[in-house]
C-alpha cells in the first residue's frame, strides 16, 4: 500500500482547476486510456502574456489527479519562459513527495506542459524520436535516456516508475539496463557535472562561495536573495528572501537554478530544500 501525503490527498478528493478552457492559448494532450493515463492540459494567458487560467481533465491514479491539479496551480502566473522550466520533480515537490512507484505521474504532467506550451507557439508537434524500446507503453530509448539522465536513474525499476517503461511483459528489460549503463558509461551526467571528492568543511565552503559570488549576485537583479540555513550531508537547506520568497516561480529557482549551480560547481548529487 502507497502512502500519500496529505497534500496528495487534498488535490485528489478536491482537485483544482478541472475542466476545459474554451479557446484556450495552450493545449497539450498526452498518454491514452490503453497505457492507462491520459492527461489534458489548457491555459490561457493574460494581456502580459502570463498565464492567468489552467484547466485540466485527466484519466488515472490519485497521484495522476493530484499532479494534474497541482501543474495547474504552480503555472499560474508564470510567463510560459518561467513555466518551461517546471520538471517532474517540482511537480512532486510541491504535494510533499509522491510514491516512487507514481513519479510517472508527475512527468505526465510536465509533458503536457511542453506540449502545451509548443501549441501556443504554433510548433508542430513532434514526432516521437527514437525507435520503440517498450512496446507495451511506446516507450522510446530517447525517453528513457532522458529520464535516467534528468532523474539520476540506476534501475529498470526506478525508469519503470519514471515512464513506465518496463512494466508490462518484461520483454525490454535487457534494452532499458543497456540504455542505463550507456548514459553512465559515456560519463554523459559525470561530463555535466564532474565528480570531487571533498570533506565535510570544504563541502559547506565551496557551497557558501558558490552562493555568494554565483547565486546571490543573479538573484539581487531581481530583488531576490537567498541564506544558507543548513548543510545535512547532501542536503543544503535554504530560505528565500525578498522578491524570491513571494515568487509564484519560487520553486522553479529553487531548483532549476540554485540547485543545479550547486550541482554544477560543488556536487552532482546535492538537494536543495527551502525552510520557512
């Protein structure tokens, strides 16, 4: 039995925004009822091009229901270049976590988003790149690869629980596991952000320069600014301050700019989380 957070819970007995926007700007449209979950995503944007409406129908899990409904509160308010920046990760961050065995949940979510968004801008959408590796759910090797890379993925269960890949008749297992271990051999995320060996102390310094001369500087333009609260092994426990604490895209720098600095020029497999 999975157990959900109580936020999970919250947006499944009472999801928000659902529904269809009529002459929506943006409309995307992913899975189907054979792999069983389908999601569809519309917004609509305000005269400064920000999104002021979403709506979402869905057919699934609770943690289908709940990510679906929880894209649609965080995008509110986002220019879609903030909104292009929503990960999977963020989506399950926002209800608290989300079982492992459901993370597929919140990339269905992030999925729509980008094809939403690729609607709007009248991009054509795109073929699926890749030759099929899990037939059960059409799964390619290019969405597998993405996966692992994005999500720092080790097992074919943890891409089972990723895209789905894997989790019918078993017959692409070999196919995942060689696709895992090509993404680690080239040294693909290691190229991105190379690994060092540091003791305790030279951890916290090297993250306390890094905030002070990358981080801090980039959010001060905005009227942002950032503390370093904690260091917990590899946790790094932050608080926003100013602009960056109020910011409905708050999350979205969180993760998708101060934790990835600090991936980048400290360690790869740093978290940050924010404390209130």
């Amino acid at each position: 039995m999975w157990e959900y957070t109580d936020k999970v819970k919250d947006h499944f007995i009472n999801p928000r925004n659902v529904g269809v926007l009529t002459d929506a700007d943006g409309i995307g449209e992913v899975g189907s009822l054979a792999c069983g979950d389908a999601l569809k995503l519309t917004f609509k944007l305000d005269e400064n091009e920000r999104i002021r409406e979403a709506k979402f129908q869905t057919f699934g899990c609770a943690s289908a229901i709940a990510s679906s409904s929880a894209l649609t509160e965080i995008i509110k308010g986002l220019t879609l270049e903030e909104a292009a920046k929503i990960t999977n990760e963020d989506i399950a961050r926002y209800l608290g976590g989300l079982p492992k065995e459901k993370m597929h949940c919140s990339v269905m979510g992030r999925d729509a988003l980008e094809k939403a968004i690729a609607h709007y801008r009248g991009e054509a959408e795109k073929k699926k790149e890749g030759h099929v590796v899990c037939e059960c759910f059409g799964v390619t090797d290019l969405e597998i690869e993405r996966a692992v890379r994005e999500n720092h993925l080790h097992t074919i269960e943890d891409v089972t629980d990723y895209v789905k890949a894997g989790g019918g008749c078993g017959n692409c297992h070999d196919s995942i596991q060689e696709i895992i271990d090509a993404v680690w051999k080239k040294g693909h995320i290691q190229k991105e952000f190379p690994l060092r060996k540091l003791t305790n102390i030279q951890k916290i310094k090297l993250i306390e320069e890094t905030l002070e001369r990358e981080i801090k500087p980039a959010l001060k333009k905005d009227g942002g600014d950032i503390e370093l609260v904690d260091v917990d092994g590899d946790r790094v426990f932050v608080k926003l301050r100013g602009t960056c604490a109020t910011c409905a895209a708050s999350q979205v720098t969180l993760k998708g700019y101060v934790e990835t600095k600090l991936q980048e020029l400290v360690l790869p497999q740093l978290v940050v989380e924010e404390v209130q």
